[in-house]
C-alpha cells in the first residue's frame, strides 16, 4: 500500500516538474499555515478607498458620472440604445417573451444553474445552495479549499455568484425597457457586496470565478452607459466592485501563471486585462494590463494546436477557453492593440474547422466529449446551452468574412463581440469532408452526409488538464440525433465512485479490459499512467474510406494487452470492428468487454451464440464476437453497477441504454457492431479471416491484423 503511494507521488511529480511540484507545494503550504490569511488581509468595498487609488481629476469631479462618460475607454459593447434597436431586430416576438419570463423568475427567487436547471432561493444566500442545505462559512477564503469534503460541490454555491443572470436582467430590460430588471439586478449586487468582503467566503477562492463576475460587472457598466438608470451611485459602487477583483486576481494569478494553464490562467488574466481597460485611471491599471496582456498572449501561443484543437481535451471547455479570447480580442480592437489581436486571430480558422467538422448543423450541437461542467460565459443568446452555433457563426464572421448559418438566435453573439449591429451577409456552409483527422488533438471524423457521422477518440494526451479515460470512445449521430453518446461530467465533487466512472473507460463507447481504466485515476482530475495511442486511414477499395486506431492503455495489465479500433461505412451502415490482443498471452483468461451507451429505446432483441441483433426505436444494432460463449447485459440508469447514464447539463443525468458483450479469452479476440437506421441493416458474419455483408467479403482482418501490430510496435511504453 505505501509502496503503491510513493509510487504515485513520483508520478505526480514527474507530471508536474519541479518548477509545478514547488508552486504547489508553496501553494498548500502558504493555505495551511495560514501564510495566506496574512498576506491577504480581507477588505470591505468602499468608493471613498477607490477614489483615493484614482489619478488625474477624476477623483476630484464634481460629477464622477459625467467626467467617466467624457473620458471612459470604449470597450467594444454596445450601448443600450443600440443593443434595444438590435435585439427587437433579431428577437421573434415569441423569444423577447420568453426572454423577460426568465427575468421575471430571476426577480422571484429562481436562478438558472448550468445552462439548464432552475434553483429555487427563497432569498439568495450567497453562502448555501438551496439544494445541498449546507452552509459555507464566513472564514478567510484560503481556508475553503481544505474543506471541499464537508461542504459538498463548492461549484453549485459558486453558480450564483458568477451573475450570469446578469445577461438575462439587461436583455430583458433592453427588449421591454421595464426599469424593475435593472433595480433587481442592483439589489443583487448589493447584496453581494454587503455579504462578500474581500477574501471572506467561497466567492474568494478561484481566479476564474472572480473574472467571470468582473466581466459582467463590466458588461453592466457598457450596456447602460447611455441610460440614465445608470446612476452616479450605482457607476461608484460598479467601480469601487472592480477595484477589489482586481486586487483579488493581481495577488492571486501566480499560481495558475506556473501550474494552471489552461483556461483558468485565461479567465485570470482576461479579468484583470478588461478591469484594467474599464478603470484606466486607477494607479495600478498601467501595471494590471501590462501583466494580463502578457499572459494573453502566451496563452495564445501555447494552448492551441496546430490542428486547432485546445490544451483540454474537451470541446465545452475549447469553447470556454474561445468565449474568454474573443472577450480579450473586443477590447484589444477598441485600444488599438494590433499584438495581442493579431495572436488570438491566429487560430481562428484551425478551431473554426474541428467545431465544423463535428456539429450537428441542425440544433448546433458537438459530441459530449470531454468534462462539461456547465462553463458558458457568452450566455447572451436564446440558444440552448448545447448549441456552438453562436461561437462557430463568430468565429466564422472574423476568419473568413462569411456566416455557416443564416441569420438566427446565435447572431446575437456576433452582435455582442463584433458589434456588427443591422448587418447583412452571406452565408456558406464549410466543404464537407468525409475524413478528416486532427491528430493532435486526437480525434477523427467520418462522415456519411451532413446529418450523420462518427467521431472517434484516438491519440495521444498531450496535458494533464481536463482528461478522461475515453481511447478509442467512438460517438455516432445519425439523421441528426445523437445515437450512441458520451457520458459527460455530471458533477466532480459529490462522489469520487460516480465522477470515476463518468470521466473513466466504464462510461464510453469502447472496450474494457480486466473491468479496469485505460489510465490510473488519481485525484480529482488527474490520471496517471496515460494511455498513448493514435489513428491513421485504412483504405479497405477504392469506394470505402476507413480509419483505424490503436492504443496500449491496457499494457500494465498481465499479457500486455492492446486494442485496436476500425470504424468505416458499409452500404449506410455503421460498422466498428475491435480487435484485441495481449503483447505477452497467458493462461488465465482476461474479460474483455465490449460497451456501448445508446440513446434509444430498445423495442426487441435476438440473442445467438456470438450474434446480438436489437432493433432500437428507428435503428438497428447488431454486435458480434468471435468468442460464442459471450454474454449480453443491458442496464438503463442503473445504480448498482452505476450504468447507462448521460449528463448533457452540470450536476444533472438522465438514464440512457448500456450494453455489454462480454467474453473471456486469454487470446486474440474480435468485436464486431454495426448500427444502421431501420429497414437498412445488411447481413453480417465474422468468419476468422474475414467479415461479409450480405454474403460478400467486405474487409480482411489480416490487413486490420498487420497493420495494428505495426502500429503498437511504434507506441512506446512506459
């Protein structure tokens, strides 16, 4: 047992570096001792304390409101007038509705959590989620931290204080000019400031969740510049709140500056960039900016990949990560900052293609690959929470002049970052590739039509932020419906048993072997042991393109086990051929199981010895082995074993259907499925050379044998 910890601490140092080993170290020990109380004393808000940090004479103005509007910095967002004219525009009469119901449930005590949920407060306790019931404490903000495990999921208290409501009240207001949606929304925010000092509560312990607030604050500020419900008190307040977020993120980005980078260093650096635009007159604004532009740009330059995809293996948090950088690109425009616009634009058009390549044209929608915690900082359009379409019709606009969609609901988002007010443009959907592979990244696309695709999950991890167990993981969509899915987060603090399994092997469409991960978890968001593995295209004739992934994820198990993935079309079917095989064979035999998690009611099965044939509501699934004496099992939104879930939202799940085949083998072993809509389903057998469809011979498993063994011989091993 003391063997196996020391054995991953070397690990987890090895993962870290030295330089990130000592910060953290450095990190926890300044908590404990209680170093941080000490050097970051708490601080109430107060407008005579910021007016004393302010040069020029704006400290000393008769009207603070008047001279701010003469010498304010524009910061891209448009103003309230032309926002109102806009978004009756773009608005049916049906949204702008239900636009100002969600204002109205947010003035009666409801809050939507996640994109999704709606929390009922009877009055918002900034310090106690209705839900959980438990109540944080008013300690120093560097203590909470430490007690994650007694007061349960700190991101469900963290959700309100964020003020995403904010987009909601000012819309709402901007479509209706009812003045009640901006009174509520100050009472929140005193209320916020009456109840959170500086480095007092949980709303004090992350980098991002102050930016986050600070850029609605600054939303707030920009939107009502032009209207008089924009008071002298209320603009004093705004500020005297910005002032102590900045304070907060200058003493508290070092940390994520050595060893977070990755969206939390963006949020961190664009919240101090964008504090440092909106108070120009403050005394430490020149030095604010000067760091946060710095740490912008590195990450810029290192967090994305060649082919586009991001450092987190994660398409929300790409998405996370773009919302923050477009937010950096707007304010850098408006300053004349050419480097720092010039940087962000540079990877524009690579993420554009890998969002293009997999979304679902008809609702906007990605595969749920990677953690989804709910992170949605642009949700100031009346799109669903699962819809990219408001950031790839964005990014669309700026790299090549033209929309993927016309005109609709996601525009709104171009609105907001471009300004692009009345604006008419053409529309072209991107070339349409049946193949397409972003090896960095680790993902490949098949594509059948526009509505019906593949994506499977295959190379190496290339960083230890945001991973999951999930090689070779493949996600179908067909006709436009997200068919055989990913499971998703759900929620990362409640039970280490259920997180494991959402973020590990037993959650995704793959195979799993010895019933263990592909990688060791360890932590809460750490794996060790990572499984390495890529992909290439496997031409099957001239008609039929083919990809095939391998991986040695499993190699720390007794025979060295490795699995190898063909996934191509056939005829409008689906087929994903596994094989599986150990490096070292033993006598004991292995389970090998076969795991699919598919969207579909099952309305009848067939079972023979090696064949499973269900029919699934509009589609048809059929699996094989070449073992005959496996056995099938189907759970839905089972508990124990925790099975056949998916989690689209944060902190919410709904039951799906999971199958296995398993078998024991202590040798070469087969899987075949194939999945096709209803009506279309070819005859399938696996023969031990071959595969047939209706009776023909339709790929030779030698050449699947050959080539993976090739593969796996060039896949070091550690």
């Amino acid at each position: 047992m003391m063997q196996d910890r020391l054995s991953k601490l070397f690990k987890e140092i090895k993962l870290l570096g030295f330089i990130g080993t000592f910060s953290r170290i450095t990190f926890e020990l300044k908590r404990r001792l209680g170093i941080d109380m000490l050097l970051m004393r708490p601080r109430g808000y107060s407008s005579s304390t910021y007016l004393k940090n302010c040069s020029g004479d704006l400290a000393k103005a008769t009207s603070y409101l008047d001279s701010w509007i003469v010498i304010k910095h524009d910061l891209g967002l448009a103003g309230s007038r032309e926002a109102s004219v806009f978004l009756q525009g773009l608005l049916t009469t049906e949204q702008q509705v239900q636009l100002v119901g969600r204002a109205k449930k947010i003035a009666s005590g409801n809050f939507q959590e996640f994109g999704h949920n709606w929390v009922k407060y009877q009055k918002v306790d900034w310090y106690c989620h209705p839900l959980e019931g438990r109540r944080w404490p008013k300690d120093h903000s560097s203590k909470l931290l430490l007690k994650l495990k007694e007061y349960g999921d700190i991101k469900l208290v963290w959700e309100v204080a964020r003020f995403a409501w904010v987009f909601d009240l000012v819309r709402a207001w901007l479509v209706s000019k009812d003045d009640s949606h901006i009174d509520y929304l100050f009472e929140l925010i005193d209320d916020f400031i009456f109840s959170n000092p500086l480095y007092i509560g949980p709303h004090w312990t992350s980098e991002q969740e102050v930016s986050i607030r600070a850029l609605m604050l600054v939303y707030v500020q920009e939107v009502l510049r032009d209207n008089q419900v924009l008071t002298e008190n209320r603009l004093l307040k705004l500020h005297a709140l910005l002032e102590v977020h900045g304070i907060y993120l200058s003493q508290n980005l070092h940390y994520a500056e050595i060893a977070i980078r990755n969206n939390h260093l963006i949020y961190g650096a664009l919240g101090l960039f964008v504090i440092s635009s909106a108070l120009p007159w403050h005394k430490k604004s020149l030095k604010w900016r000067g760091r946060s532009k710095k740490i912008l740009i590195e990450a810029a330059k290192e967090q994305w990949f060649s082919d586009g995809g991001y450092v987190q293996p994660s398409h929300n948090y790409h998405r996370s990560a773009w919302h923050g950088m477009l937010w950096a690109r707007m304010v850098a425009l408006k300053l004349g900052d050419v480097e720092l616009t010039a940087c962000i634009d540079s990877n524009i058009k690579k993420s554009l293609h890998l969002f293009c390549s997999q979304i679902n044209f008809s609702d906007g929608r990605l595969p749920n690959w990677g953690p989804n915690d709910g992170a949605l900082i642009g949700s100031w359009t009346e799109c669903n929470y699962s819809d990219f379409r408001p950031l790839v019709q964005t990014l669309s606009l700026i790299s090549r002049g033209t929309g993927v969609f016309e005109l609709g609901p996601w525009d709104e988002e171009v609105f907001w970052f471009l300004g692009c007010s009345g604006y008419q443009y053409e529309y072209k959907l991107p070339h349409r590739r049946s193949f397409t592979h972003f090896d960095r990244q680790g993902l490949v696309v098949l594509r059948e039509c526009a509505r019906s695709f593949a994506v499977m999950r295959s190379g190496d991890y290339l960083s230890r932020y945001g991973q999951q167990a999930d090689q070779l993981h493949v996600d179908i969509w067909s006709g436009g419906h997200n068919i055989a899915v990913d499971a998703g987060s759900y929620n990362y603090n409640r039970s280490a048993k259920v997180h494991n399994w959402f973020r590990g092997s037993f959650s995704h469409n793959t195979v799993i072997i010895a019933e263990t991960d592909q990688m060791v978890p360890h932590r809460t968001f750490k794996y060790l042991n990572w499984a390495k593995g890529f992909s290439m295209k496997l031409c099957l004739d001239n008609s039929h393109t083919a990809v095939l992934g391998v991986h040695r994820g499993y190699g720390r198990l007794p025979g060295q086990w490795c699995h190898a993935r063909v996934i191509t079309y056939l005829r409008d079917t689906l087929v994903i051929l596994d094989r599986l095989w150990p490096l070292e064979p033993r006598d004991l035999n292995t389970k090998l199981r076969l795991h699919w998690q598919f969207d579909l009611n099952i309305e009848s099965l067939k079972e023979l010895p090696g064949i499973i044939d269900v029919d699934c509501e509009s589609h048809n699934v059929v699996l094989l082995c070449s073992n005959k004496t496996s056995k099938f099992s189907v759970l839905k939104g089972s508990l124990k074993p925790f099975d056949g879930w998916v989690s689209r939202y944060y902190n919410s799940k709904r039951s799906v259907q999971a199958m296995s085949y398993l078998t024991e083998s202590n040798n070469e072993t087969w899987f075949l499925s194939a999945i096709s809509q209803s009506g279309k389903s070819p005859i399938f057998s696996l023969f031990e050379n071959h595969i047939e469809t209706n009776g023909s011979i339709a790929m030779e498993l030698e050449v699947v044998r050959n080539t993976s063994n090739k593969m796996v011989a060039e896949i070091p091993f550690r």
